[in-house]
C-alpha cells in the first residue's frame, strides 16, 4: 500500500481529516482536482461572510446618522469588494497549502475516480493506493433546468460571488440560508430584492419565531417576500430582462434572477457509485457512527452522508473518521450540531425547535430575552431579534436554543458546550457574565426559565 490513508476530496471534511490522520502518525495524501478548501472556502462560508462584512459596514453607514456622524459621498466599488474577497479567500488557502506543505502531507490536484476498495486513479491514469479510503467529494449548487440558468442573468450561488454590477431587480428563488443571506447582501447594496419561497416561512429549518422575525426585518428593508409561492416558467426575454411567471397568475420582469435552491451531492462520475458502496434511498451514502460505509476501510464524511450540509459538520465527521482509523474510538451527536445563518439579524440555533416539541406532545418550558433590553445592544444600534432557550420541566436540562440578533453565531456557543455536555443550566447562570455585553442577553434568557430574568418582567 503507497499510503495509510487516502482522502478523495479537499474541502472543509477532506482537509481537516488529511491534517489530524497526518497528526496521528499515519501516511497521508489528498487529492483535490481544484483549490484546497472547497466549496466552504472558495466558493461558499468565507467569500460569502467577506462580501457581507462590506454590506454590513455599508448598511452602518447608511445610518450613521442615529450614531451622530455624517457621512456623505458613499460610492460603492463592486470590482473592490470582490478583490477584496478573493485576496482573502486566496490568503487562506495559501495557509492550507503551507500546512500541507510543512506536514509533508501529498496533495494530488487532479481529478479522482474510486476505482477499487484500497485505490484511486488520478486523471493521469495514476493509481494510488491506500489501506484506507475517506471519501469527502461534497457537493455543488443543483442546477434545474427548468430555471434557464445561462449564469448570466438567471445565475448560481457560485455566479453570485463573482457579481460586476448590482442588479437593478432580483428576484432570489429560495428562502433558505443561501437565499436569506444573498438577499440580504444585495438589498445592502441596493438592488430592489423579491423573495419567493414555496414554504411559508423563511428558512423553514428554524424556529417558527426566529422566521418570523427575519422576515419582518427583512419587509422593513424593502425586501418583498413571495412565501408559498412557486416558480412556473422563466424567460429570457433578452439581456437584463426576465420574465418569471408564478403559480398565483402572476408575473413579473427581472433584470437578474438567483436561483438558490439547493445542492447536488458528487457521488456519480467520480467512481462511488460503481463501486459495492450501500446507498441508502434518499441517495446518501450509509455510514455507521464511526464514519465506515459499508465497505470497512472506506469512509465518507461531509454532503455526501447527507447527515448536515454543514462545513463544521464536515470537519468534525473527518475528524471522527481519522480518529477510528487510527484505532481511537470517536463518534458525533448530531443533536448537538449548530447552526447559523448569516443574515442581518443574525440567526444560530441548537437542538429542538419550539414546534417540534409541540408536535411530538413534550412538555417543556421557555426562557426568553430581548435584545432590545440589552445595553451593548442599544448601543451597536441592533436591537431586533431575541434569545429563546427551551428546557425540560425541571428547567435544567436544555433541549433546544435560537437566538437571531448581533453575533448570534458567537453567542450560541455556551449553550452548545452546556448542551453537549448534558449540563445544567445553572451551570451556565451561575457563572459570571461581564458587563456590558451581548452575553448577558444568554444569561437572562436562562434566567427567565425559571421566571428570574432582572430585567425582563
């Protein structure tokens, strides 16, 4: 065997297996046909949170007012806000290619195809072969051809990143986090923005409470919200000119239309699935709580399991997946699995929605805590959104937690660690939150549990 372990794929789940199995003494290579980083790094998470950091600067300045500061003459400069990006982008792959580099971990940029149980064959017609295979292929944006994306004006998730001018009129097909968080950018930017979502709420995945409050931030913007509504047809009528029509009789012209629905998991083409692989009915490759599939020395890890399309959710199974390789028993709870979505407000969430619990008949009980009462909020001007935390009848044993307001990525985590650990919650209130700081808002959603918030009634 030319190698311990072999990863096919170098995204978020690839690389952080190749790095920890290379930590555990193991041989290791990588093949990546692209960039180190995938989808998450070059064409997802980071140049997408890169461009919102200018539309939320931006959105600042609109209101710089409120703060005490004029400010005039704002130009926006679409060509520098995606340089910007992409130098930011290309600065963190190049740390991924130094660690490789350091670590002496091979990295094969070439197409690969699974074309045995212990082997892969490069473009080349190169055969590597490993003792152990991690399979990370991912996945990318599903394209419909129903929508007529010609990724010029009806354009992908991955068109959107490499925008040269604002749309004058966008509609965005999908309310999910994908959808939400471009709506968001380019309604910061200025572009006159229509969601349509055939659901009937925006991002659906979340508390019903938490959509609510998205989509009233979002009708307060301007952005027009299409919910449980469909897509019938879409011409191209000419360039910078769309027609869409809806399943409501309705119809509409559109200078550019984002459709963001979805994804397409890479197991076909690439040799998974030619091979004795079990792939389970939705399409998903079946995996045990050690990461193997059904054949004992392959593992997959990442879209492909179709478990949580999460880059940290990627990154954690290949970090389970090198640990059994190398004899360490390690699992996932995917209960405990986080999640965020980078509108504005904010949105991060834990565990059971509020009515999931209903629908299952568990009784539970509910702390809550507005941003609006919480200083360091009033003070950074963002005060939409609120804390929710939903516990057992006892009140400490957490089953569930959503916040949507500043930093609610950051804010979550507390709560993750008293989750995933089975703590109480007054393990989290009775440790000492500093002042003034969004964190107190955690502290008096726990609080409110057990109808003690100081500063809420």
């Amino acid at each position: 065997m030319n190698y311990d372990v072999l990863v096919l794929g170098g995204g978020p789940g690839g690389y952080t297996a190749a790095i920890r199995a290379n930590q555990y003494g193991l041989k290791t290579a990588i093949i990546e046909k692209d960039k180190l980083g995938g989808t998450c790094l070059n064409r997802g998470c980071i140049p997408t949170k890169s461009i919102l950091s200018s539309t939320e600067l931006l959105s600042k300045i609109k209101k710089s007012e409120e703060f005490g500061i004029s400010v005039e003459n704002v130009k926006v400069s679409i060509e520098k806000i995606i340089q910007r990006k992409q130098e930011i982008v290309d600065s963190l792959v190049g740390g991924l290619d130094k660690i490789f580099k350091m670590r002496k971990i091979e990295v094969f940029n070439s197409f690969g195809k699974l074309t045995g149980n212990n082997e892969v064959t490069l473009d080349n017609g190169e055969k590597l072969t490993s003792k152990n295979i991690i399979l990370a292929t991912g996945s990318e944006p599903l394209i419909i051809p129903f929508f007529n994306i010609d990724h010029k004006n009806v354009i992908s998730s991955d068109d959107a990143l490499q925008m040269k001018e604002i749309p004058e009129k966008l509609l965005i097909i999908g309310g999910g986090v994908v959808g939400c968080e471009f709506a968001g950018i380019y309604n910061d930017l200025g572009s006159d923005v229509t969601v349509v979502e055939m659901l009937k709420t925006l991002i659906p995945t979340e508390d019903v409470q938490v959509s609510r409050t998205l989509q009233t931030s979002f009708k307060k913007k301007g952005v027009i919200l299409k919910l449980q509504t469909k897509v019938e047809k879409i011409e191209i009528i000419e360039d910078k000119k769309i027609k869409v029509y809806f399943n409501d009789s309705s119809e509409e012209v559109y200078t550019k239309v984002l459709a963001a629905g979805g994804r397409s998991i890479n197991i076909k083409g690439n040799g998974i699935d030619e091979q004795n692989i079990m792939i389970n009915e939705k399409n998903f490759i079946e995996i045990n709580s050690k990461m193997q599939t059904s054949v004992s020395n392959i593992y997959a890890i990442g879209d492909i399991t179709g478990k949580w399309m999460l880059a940290h959710v990627a990154a954690t199974q290949g970090l389970v997946a090198a640990a059994n390789i190398a004899g360490i028993k390690k699992e996932i709870n995917y209960n405990n699995v986080p999640s965020a979505v980078f509108t504005n407000p904010e949105i991060a969430s834990i565990g059971e929605r509020e009515q999931d619990l209903k629908e299952k008949g568990i009784v539970y009980r509910t702390g809550r805590f507005s941003f609006a009462a919480n200083g360091k909020a009033k003070g950074l001007g963002e005060t939409d959104g609120f804390v929710k935390i939903l516990t057992d009848m006892s009140g400490e044993k957490v089953l569930g937690a959503h916040i949507i307001g500043p930093h609610a990525s950051d804010l979550l985590q507390e709560l993750v660690i008293i989750k995933e650990n089975d703590l109480s919650l007054h393990d989290l209130i009775d440790s000492i939150h500093p002042h003034p700081t969004l964190c107190e808002s955690v502290l008096e959603a726990a609080e409110s549990v057990f109808k003690m918030g100081i500063h809420s009634i």
